[in-house]
C-alpha cells in the first residue's frame, strides 16, 4: 500500500488536470435548459485568464445532458427545494447548479 | 413633501415599476454635452489609479466643479428623489476607472449586505459615463433583475456568465440609477482610451414609497406591465414566480404615501 506521502507525489507528478464547469438551469430536469454557466480550468496556469465575468454571451452546452454526451461527468446535484411555511417566496442564488468534472491530459515539461 | 415644481422632475408609475422589475433605471439624455465634455476634461486631468480612500470619500466630488453641477441637474435629483426622498445622504463618491488594454473583468458582486427589508428598503448608486461606452471600452456588466434576489456582497463571485447579463454601453452621459442589491462588475477595457465612472451612493432619510409621481397611474397597466415581465429574464429559470410575488408585494408598498 502507497504511503500518503507517496501519493501527493504521484497526484504532483501526474499529467492530467482537472476541469470543473459549472451549469445553472432553468429546471431541474438535467436537460433543461442551461441559463448560467463557469469554467473553472485547471490547465490553466496561474496568471493566465480563466472563464472571466462577462466574457461568452453563449452557454458552451444548452444543458447538462448535452454535456454529459461530450465526456463530462457530473459530481453535483442540487437538492430540490423544501418550502417552509412563511418563506415560500423567498429567493437567493440561482437554485439549479449542476457541477461537472473532466480530467484532460497536460503536456509535463519534468526535464529529461 | 415634494413641491409641484420638484414632482415634475419626478419618475413616472410605469418607470417606477420598470425600476421594481430591472433594478435600475438609465438615460440618455439628462445632462448637457458641454456638461459630459467638461466632466470628460476633468476626468482626464485627474490622478489615475487611486485607489478609494475611506477617509477621503468625495475627492472627485471636490475636485470637479462639473461633476457637482450634473447632480444638482433638477433632472437628475428629480430621479434620485423617486427612489430614495428629498436630501437623501450623499455616503461616498468614486471616479472609477478602468485603464486602457486592461484584461481583467472584475468578478460579480453586490455593492451591499441584505438590508433587513431587502428588497424595500434599498440605497442607490448613480452611475454616471461621462464619455461614450462602447461595449470595447468596459462599461459596467449588470444582470437586470437580480437585485430582489437574497445574496450579499460576493456570494456572486463564482458565476460568470448569465443569460440576460447587459452591459451599460452608450452615448456620453448616460446615468444608471441602480438598486444596491443588483448585480454588476466592470468589464475589460479593450480600447487605448481610459474608461471613467463617477458613481454616486445614496443613502435614504425616508421611508421608500408613495415619492414617485403618481398622476394618472393606471393600475392595469402596471398589471399588465408585470405581466409581460415574468419571463423577461430567463436566468431566473422557474422560480421566475417568486420574483413576480417580491415585485407585486413592493409595489403595493410603494404606491402608498408613507
């Protein structure tokens, strides 16, 4: 069995990364329709521009099917909502976040 | 208790409720352009790149003589009159600027925590360009509606993008005069041109409802108004229902005098 420290080493030296996109929809149902939507990219390296507020007036899929079907796994499901009595209109962030994950190989410049 | 003449400058019912429904009302054409040049000229003439300084919390205010004309515009306080009262309390003012080639969009936020009769109850920010603000140059990203949603300061941050997200470009002089809930960041400035933002907090000394001008309010078509605005924002998705209860419960509020 690997030591831990084993481990964060092998994790340091691996040569794929993980992507984290973010979809908001209008329902519940996984193909509705995709109404917000943020990459978190780690192939990308510190300093260089990440998905940036404001920045793709279109959704990179129109649900999360539609993403599911381009290779992305989905790791979140939002709970569906409890409604407790005298606060049945009350409001807060976007309600349907669906989180996805993919892990993308990375060239590894690790000398020779 | 407004004068005749001051009403006059007063919103409208059907602009009152625009401002229930987006969080922010804008225009065009409330100040002069010799007015938007000379606060232009004076923008320019400024330091660049001071940060706010707390202690120090109208220094463009003090600095241009303009900039203190446009707002005492009867125009002007005639819309910051409908939504926070007579002699509200001027907290803080900023030049904001975003330099020229600067890549960095600022992360969504809030410019306020919850107030405790949120959506009510509410400060404004006037955001004034003196200059033109095409969509290359960054002027201010803002989600229309967002601002009856529950959320404080940067629990916004990790969103990006959103159907429905509108950037406040146009002509020299135009005005924002926006909720303190409503969402918005700056946005990079492609261009080799400073991009300024004189912007304004507000704080009310009355109770918010019935400063509107009420004359002729047709409650049908405030109705109908609300209505056709149900399904204007389509990054509400379903719970687009308890938006329509938070506008239809503040407007009945803000029709009465207090």
């Amino acid at each position: 069995m690997a030591s831990p420290a084993r481990t964060v080493l092998e994790l340091a030296m691996s040569d794929t990364r993980q992507q984290i996109l973010i979809l908001h929809l209008a329902e519940p149902d996984l193909g509705a329709q995709t109404v917000a939507w943020a990459l978190f990219d780690g192939t990308c390296p510190a300093g260089d521009e990440q998905m940036q507020a404001g920045d793709r007036p279109e959704p990179p899929y129109e649900s999360v099917v539609d993403a599911m079907y381009d290779g992305w796994r989905v790791v979140q499901l939002p709970q569906l909502p409890t409604y407790p009595q005298g606060a049945e209109h009350e409001t807060g962030p976007l309600p349907w976040e669906y989180v996805l994950e993919r892990f993308v190989r990375v060239e590894t410049a690790n000398g020779d | 208790m407004a004068t005749d003449t001051q009403m006059s400058h007063r919103i409208g019912a059907l602009e009152m409720a625009r401002f229930v429904v987006d969080g922010f009302l804008e225009y065009g054409d409330l100040v002069p352009d010799d007015l938007n040049a000379q606060v232009h000229r004076d923008a320019l003439a400024y330091p660049k790149n001071q940060g706010y300084n707390p202690n120090k919390p109208r220094e463009f205010w003090n600095f241009s003589d303009a900039v203190r004309e446009v707002f005492g515009l009867p125009a002007v306080l005639g819309v910051v009159e409908s939504l926070v009262g007579p002699d509200p309390i001027h907290d803080h003012s900023f030049l904001h600027t975003v330099a020229p080639g600067k890549r960095e969009a600022q992360r969504w936020h809030v410019d306020s925590s919850l107030a405790l009769d949120h959506p009510r109850q509410f400060d404004i920010l006037v955001c004034y360009f003196p200059h033109d603000a095409p969509a290359e140059m960054g002027p201010t990203l803002v989600l229309p509606g967002s601002h009856v949603r529950r959320v404080s300061y940067h629990d916004v941050t990790r969103y990006k993008n959103f159907l429905g997200q509108r950037q406040l470009t146009g002509p020299g002089g135009r005005i924002a005069f926006i909720h303190e809930s409503l969402w918005h960041c700056a946005q990079p400035n492609q261009t080799d041109q400073w991009r300024f933002m004189f912007k304004i907090r507000y704080l009310p000394c009355v109770e918010q409802r019935g400063l509107f001008n009420a004359e002729g309010l047709d409650e049908a078509e405030i109705e109908a108004f609300y209505n056709d605005s149900n399904r204007k924002y389509p990054w509400a998705g379903d719970p687009f229902v308890a938006m329509g209860q938070a506008w239809r419960s503040w407007w009945r509020y803000l029709k009465e005098a207090a």
